[in-house]
C-alpha cells in the first residue's frame, strides 16, 4: 500500500489483510482464485460494527434426534440418531459466524473475526474510531 505523504499506519492485522492508517481503512486479501481489494477513507466512513450469529435450532434439533436414536433403543435407530444428530450439530458448528463490518455508503468492509477475537476486534474499531476523531 502506498501511504499519503501525511499518513502513517496505526494498526494492521496480524496477516496483513486489514490495515488502520490515519486516513483509511483497507482491506487487501487474496485467496485461490480471488482478490479483493476495499479501502474506505476515514472522512467517509459512516458505521463500525461487531455482529455474531449462528442456527442454534440445530444444536437443539441435532441433541433432539440423538435423544430420540437412543430412546428407541434398536441398533439401526441409535445409529441413525448419531449419524443425523451429529450432523445437525457439526452444521450448527459451520453456522457461527463472528463479523466485523466497516461501511460508507454502499461500500463496505467485511471481516471474519473468529481469529482475532472479541477484545482485539474491538480495539480494533475502538482505534479506527479515534483515529476518525483525531481527523475531523
């Protein structure tokens, strides 16, 4: 990234992905076959945002049918419990999802923070705040 002659990185993501800098927020992440690069200008960002979800009626339904499996008692069903049970559960496991989203307008910059964690994300968006502060 080439910085403005009045511009200094802040913070940067532990793989490099995602850089805080006294004027921007970018995010450059490259996979097989895909890049993305995203850079929203502090001036103009309007939004920080930290967002969890999952399908917790899968963990349910996944004990549920394990439940049920041994309730019946016979082989075949017990196996079949396990079997959908297990992977009820495993795609309740793929369902969680940790989002950190910067937006400007119809532009937006979005993260999944399951490495990074809670805390670091939100001194992430704390810095990326006072750095807007320190701007305006």
């Amino acid at each position: 990234m080439k910085l403005f002659p009045d511009e200094t990185i802040l913070l940067e993501s532990d793989t490099g992905e995602l850089t805080l800098t006294t004027h921007r927020v970018r995010l450059q992440a490259s996979q097989i076959g895909r890049h993305r690069l995203t850079s929203i200008l502090l001036s103009e960002l309007q939004a920080c945002e930290i967002r969890y979800s999952s399908s917790p009626t899968m963990l349910i339904w996944g004990g549920l049918t394990i439940l049920f499996g041994f309730l019946i008692g016979d082989s075949l069903p017990v196996t079949i419990g396990l079997v959908l049970g297990l992977l009820m559960i495993g795609a309740y496991l793929y369902s969680r999802r940790q989002i950190m989203q910067l937006t400007a307008g119809q532009v937006a910059i979005t993260v999944r923070i399951e490495g990074m964690g809670l805390k670091n994300a939100t001194r992430f968006i704390d810095a990326v705040e006072a750095a807007k502060n320190n701007l305006v």
